[in-house]
C-alpha cells in the first residue's frame, strides 16, 4: 500500500486551474427569474428544510450556476435546470452524504426514484419522490422524446453513481475506480444531457453516435468533476478532518506525493483534459453535420460557465 501524502507547509496553489483563453462564458438575462423561481419550488415540494442542509443548499446558488451553464436556455428550460440541480444536491446532501448511510440503506430509495423516471407515478410518500414526479413531467413536456429519454437516461446515472458513493465512504478508492465513476456524479454527465435542449438544438443521432462527440461529452463531464474536486478539497478537508476521496488525495495516497504534488499533479491532468475537450470542440465547430457547429460553441459555454463557481457559489469555500 503507499504512502499517505502528508501536508506540504511550503507555499502552495491549491486552487483549480481555470481556462477563459479557451472555453468563452455567458450568463442568461432570467437569472432573477429563476432564482425566485426555485425558491418557491422549493418551499413547495419540501425537499429541505432551513437547517444546515437548507443552508448549504441556498450557499450553492444553483440557479445563478445554470445561468452560466447554459446562458441561450428559454426560462422554463433554466428553471427545469435549476430546479433539477436543486433536487440532486439537496438529495445528495442530506442523503448520500448521511454518516449512517449504505447501499442497502439507499437502495430502496434509488429504486422508486427510477420507478418515477420509468411510469411518471410516484410510488411511495416520499418528498423527493413528489418532487421527481414533478421534474421527469415537465422534462417529457418541454423537451423532443429522444431529448428527454437521453435527460432521464442521465439522472439514472446519476442515481447509480450515487449508490457507488455510499461504498466509498470506508474504504480507499483506486485511481481507475475513481476515473471510471466520477464524471457521473452530481453534476457530471446528467448536466451535459441539458445542453442540446437548452440550446434549442435537434442533433441526429449520426452526431450522438460520432465518437468524437461522445469523447467530448464524457470530457466535458470529466472537466467539470476534476475541477470539483479541487475547487472543494480545502472545504471537505477541513470538515472531515481527513483527506477527503477526490482527486487530489487518491493521487496522494497512490503515489505517495505531498500536497503540494498531488495538486500539481491533478492540475496537470486538467489542462490535459481541457486541452483535448478544446481540440474537440474546434473540430466539431468546422463540421458540415447539421447542428452540430452550435451544439459544439453551446459546450464551450457550458464548461465556460463551470469557470464561474467559485466566483458565483459558496459551496466551495473553506471557512
């Protein structure tokens, strides 16, 4: 087994890296809108309450991030969006973070959620349950079929990425597990499902299956998790008391870097990661497929306004 990386106390950046040369930014005209938006949603479905997780939630400012993440989105898709982040970060929060959580404990759960997505009914009196019921209707109205089945496909990844977080909580995880899965956390791959309907985009399903779109997607989603992890390390640190199971650590613990290197390290994975979703992007702006010009600028911006975070949100900074 190696080495745990102990604390480097020389000067250090631990910050994730940003990229504006590369990946332009917007923001959507109906940001007050939306925030007051899912602020009633909220109070209406009763997902949280006005404790710390009510608080945590509210320091996330998911509306402001959708507005960044898709600035050409129509209000009803944004408040769709905001009210969906809402959901999967509350969930998250009181739920697959718990102490005394497991996957025996979460599983019946996942299942009346996927339930939800499938039949449109809600199974059990469960909030969240009421609240999905809610978010798949409005998806299926305001989205085309093939659009909404790649959306609901997402947050069904979702719910499997969150099962696989309750195994991890006492026990390390290995690099490859980590890479495998990450990107299908929280905001990953589901939020790279929003961006061709917030667009206002109809790709064919010739330019889904390019595998050069599907390598940017899973990039994209892969950015956005990594530059996560570092935007959040000091801020989970400090309230585990431990190193946290995200990037900078399982790259400290399986090769015995300090902090310092670690953090070197994964930053150099990002520019790796942000140079290749560039060079894709700038290819798939050139090409003669229908749609598929806009839908390749409408990424950009999507990982542009990811650059945001730590300028629009609390979530992520340490105390």
């Amino acid at each position: 087994m190696s080495t745990p990386h102990v604390r480097d106390e020389t000067d250090t950046d631990l910050r994730a890296p940003t990229y504006p040369h590369l990946f332009p930014s917007g923001c959507s005209p109906h940001v007050p809108g939306v925030d007051e938006h899912t602020r009633t949603w909220l109070a209406a479905t009763a997902i949280t309450d006005a404790g710390d997780a009510g608080a945590r939630l509210k320091a996330t400012r998911v509306g402001r991030i959708v507005a960044h993440l898709y600035p050409a989105a129509p209000a009803p898709l944004l408040e769709l969006a905001a009210d969906a982040f809402a959901w999967l970060v509350a969930f998250d929060d009181t739920h697959v973070e718990a102490t005394d959580v497991s996957a025996a404990r979460l599983a019946p759960r996942i299942a009346s959620f996927v339930q939800v997505l499938e039949t449109g009914t809600t199974p059990t009196q469960d909030a969240f349950a009421g609240a999905l019921t809610d978010l798949a209707g409005r998806i299926r109205d305001l989205m085309t079929p093939a659009q909404a089945e790649r959306v609901l496909a997402g947050l069904k990844e979702v719910f499997l990425a969150m099962l696989w977080e309750t195994t991890t909580h006492r026990r390390p995880i290995a690099l490859a597990e980590y890479r495998a899965m990450r990107p299908h956390t929280v905001f990953g791959r589901f939020a790279t499902t929003l961006v061709e309907p917030c667009a206002g985009l109809e790709l064919p399903a010739a330019a889904h299956a390019d595998p050069r779109v599907r390598r940017l997607v899973h990039g994209l989603a892969t950015l956005w998790a990594w530059t996560n992890d570092l935007d959040s390390y000091r801020t989970e640190r400090q309230a585990l008391g431990s190193e946290p199971q995200t990037l900078p650590g399982i790259l400290g613990r399986e090769h015995g870097l300090t902090e310092n290197e670690a953090f070197a390290e994964a930053r150099r994975m990002c520019d790796a990661e942000a140079a290749e979703v560039h060079r894709l992007i700038t290819e798939l702006a050139a090409s003669q497929v229908p749609a598929l010009p806009d839908y390749a600028l409408a990424l950009s911006h999507a990982i542009g306004g990811t650059q945001e975070l730590r300028r629009i949100s609390d979530r992520w900074r340490a105390g």
